[in-house]
C-alpha cells in the first residue's frame, strides 16, 4: 500500500538523520520544507522531498494537501488516562477556595481516584480509557505513554496495567506503559510507609514484570508524597526487574528528586514547575529528559516550567499533557504547545520540538517517532490550511487538524 501526499505547504520536522533529542540553542531550529511531498509505504515514511522532485510513483491512494502543513504526530511521553469516573467536584472545591493539598488531605486526590478505580469493573475502565485515547488520537497525538498509579492495591495496579496493555493491542497509537504504584500512600499505610513500599517491591513488581505489564516505573517523589529515599529505593527495584525510571519531581517543592533521578540514569524527569539553580545544574549533560507539563500548571494556577532558563542553560525539555483527572483533566496536545508559547515563552519552533522528538525520546521511542525521517512511522498531523505554522500556537482555540494518520492509515 502506498500512499501519497502531495502539494504539503510546509512538511515541518524534517530530519534526514535520526536525532535522538535536541537541546538548548537547537531547539529554535525546526527544518521545514516548502512546496513538498511525502510517500508512505504500508506504515512507514518512505520517501519526501520538494514537489519540483517528485518521482514517478504509482501511489494507491493521493492525498491532496494544498494550503495545509504536514508534522509528525504528537508523541506525549507522560499521561494517566487510565482511570475511573472524574473530579469535577473537587474541580468546584478548588474554585470555592479548597487548595489541592487540602483536597488531598481530607481523602480527595488521587484517593479518591483510588477508591473510584477500585469498585470500577476493569470491562468498566477499558470503556472509559478508550474513549479517552481515540480522542487524543483524533488531536493528533501517535504515541502515549500511560501510567498505573490509581490503584495503589496489588489488584488495582495489575487491573490498570492490563488494561493499558488491551489498549496497546486494539489500537494502532504506540503506547508506553508505565507503573506509578508509588503515587501515593493508601490511607491504610499513611503511617507504614515500609509496609507498602514492601507491596510494591515484593508483590507488584514481580507480577508485573512476569506479565511484561510496564516498560517503566515511576514514582511521585514531593513533600507528603514519597521522600527522596523512598523515591531511590523504589527506582533501583524496579531496575532490577528491567524498568527504567521516570519520574514526577519539583512540581511543588525541589527536595533533591531530580538528582535522585538522574543519579538512577531516569530516562525522564516530569513537572519540574518549582527548579533552583543547582537542579538545572544536575540536568547539564546527562541522558535525562526533562518534560514539562504546562496543562497542570494552567488548570491548578501553580508556576510554569522554567523553560527559558533551561533552554538557555543548554538543556532538552519535552512537554505532554498529564492527562489526569485531578490536575489535567485535558489530553489535548494542541494546548500543551500553544500554552508553551503563551506561558513559558517557548517559541513555536521550540514547543514543536518538545511536542515531537523531545517527547518520543522521553518514551524511549525517537528511533520510530517524532520526526519526519525516512524509516519513522507515518503518525502525520495534517493541518486545515493555515497561513504558517505559528497558527498553531497563536490559535490556541481553534482545532486546526484536518487529517490524522497513524502508521499510515487515516484515523476518522
Ligand atoms: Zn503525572
């Protein structure tokens, strides 16, 4: 099967070389070409190039793409969407003046997401979740990385990673799951924190790792959360049984998490909304993504990433969405990069480039994902015809996706 594009006003994110990430001044470079055209043979880039050198290529289909842009999909490297019912009243506490730690510390939070996730039929959450996913399919993100973390019982984590891994199976998107058993601390071990690290190590993991249920582990080191030892204890267990850490850190307090995370060789340090000078200092020269993720900032009014600041210091930085329900209720890609742009000063070429190979490589994935390489999977955004793609953030409201494909077929 091949199909064609042809007329594309501008094919963004063009690397004739796979690049793992780029970093710091690279970050403002995004390669384009005007006036192009792009082939795909069954579900991957076969070829592109400017129009005036088109070959003579028998195509099964030809997609028109006059007055549009084509870019890699969103590749969003850090997500929940894996979850029972929603938190829309605690939505309303917060507007009512509740702070999130408040609606924490009085049982709502990701307990409450625990406790719904529980007494939910796994048929139950596989409905709700995949709803979830063809919608961010349609926004125009090919890869997602999908984390447990509200089950927080040995039932309740393999129930999540299960599903995520039916997820994987019936749908084309790429999907990365990660296990975020130390989201929180159950209300029942609230003062015996060994006692469920133990149920993480001795009986989550091994479960896990036996059904091949996670590719990561992650844990949501804060105050009040998982202290920087217990974040380190956690990472090297699951080291040992083949899980490579990313990691929640700095979204509230810098207590030491993201040297804990790189000192463990983390492929991803997330949130990071609270940084010192020191922390951006860990991050120089290291293999560690750093990810933004500026939809929680936006939705709970706390500071954005540094961006500025870390891309002046040299450093990566990728952004997803935290699609979640009690900080991120949103898994719209689009946003996360106009918000970039609005609120943390990222440029479009920048806030394209954490969207895209940032992000993948923040999945482990930049050799398949997030760029248009000869090689790469065809997951291609086509846009509606827009004057040039500073449209993209600058429209922050506006759905400017025409057409989405995923491993070369179109998503309807
Ligand atoms: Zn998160």
């Amino acid at each position: 099967m091949t199909t064609l594009i042809i007329n594309i006003k501008e094919l963004l994110q063009v690397r004739e070389t796979a690049k793992a990430k780029v970093s710091g001044a690279e970050m403002a470079i995004l390669s384009t070409i005007k006036n192009a055209f792009l082939v795909i043979e069954d579900n991957l880039i076969a070829d592109f190039g400017a129009m005036e050198n088109l070959p003579p290529i028998h195509a099964d289909k030809t997609i028109d793409a006059t007055g549009k842009m084509v870019l890699p999909s969103w590749c969003d490297s850090h997500t929940h969407i894996v979850y029972a019912g929603n938190r829309e009243q605690e939505f309303v506490d917060r507007i009512n003046g509740l702070t999130y730690e408040e609606i924490a510390n009085r049982g709502g939070g990701i307990l409450n997401s625990a406790k719904k996730l529980n007494e939910t039929t796994e048929e139950e959450i596989y409905q709700q979740s995949r709803a979830r996913l063809e919608e961010v399919m349609r926004l125009g993100t090919g890869a997602v990385e999908i984390k447990s973390g509200y089950g927080l019982t040995v039932d309740g984590e393999l129930k999540i990673l299960r599903v995520i891994q039916r997820l994987a199976q019936n749908y084309p998107i790429t999907i990365k799951a990660t296990f975020l058993g130390a989201h929180a601390f159950p209300l029942e071990y609230k003062e015996n924190h060994k006692g469920y690290i133990d149920l993480i190590i001795n009986e989550m993991l091994p479960e896990i790792t036996k059904n091949k249920l996670a590719d990561f582990i992650d844990v949501f080191c804060e105050t009040g959360y998982y202290s920087v030892e217990e974040t380190q204890q956690i990472m090297e267990a699951g080291i040992q049984f083949g899980l490579k850490p990313k990691i929640h850190v700095n979204q509230f307090n810098s207590i030491g998490g993201i040297q804990a995370g790189i000192k463990y060789n983390a492929l991803s340090v997330d949130h990071l909304e609270v940084m010192k000078p020191v922390d951006i200092e860990a991050l120089k020269n290291t293999e560690t993504m750093p990810v933004a993720l500026p939809s929680c900032s936006y939705f709970l009014s706390i500071p954005y990433t540094p961006a500025r600041e870390m891309i002046a210091a040299g450093l990566p930085l990728a952004l997803a969405t935290d699609y979640n329900p009690g900080s991120t209720p949103s898994g719209n890609m689009n946003f996360v990069v106009a918000t970039a742009c609005i609120k943390m000063k990222m440029t479009p070429e920048e806030a394209i480039n954490a969207a895209t190979i940032n992000g993948a490589y923040a999945m482990g994935i930049s050799k398949t994902h997030g760029s248009i390489t000869i090689g790469k999977k065809a997951n291609l955004i086509i846009t509606k015809p827009i004057p040039s793609y500073y449209q993209i953030p600058y429209a922050f409201g506006s759905n400017l996706i025409d057409t989405v494909l995923i491993e070369g077929e179109i998503i309807s």
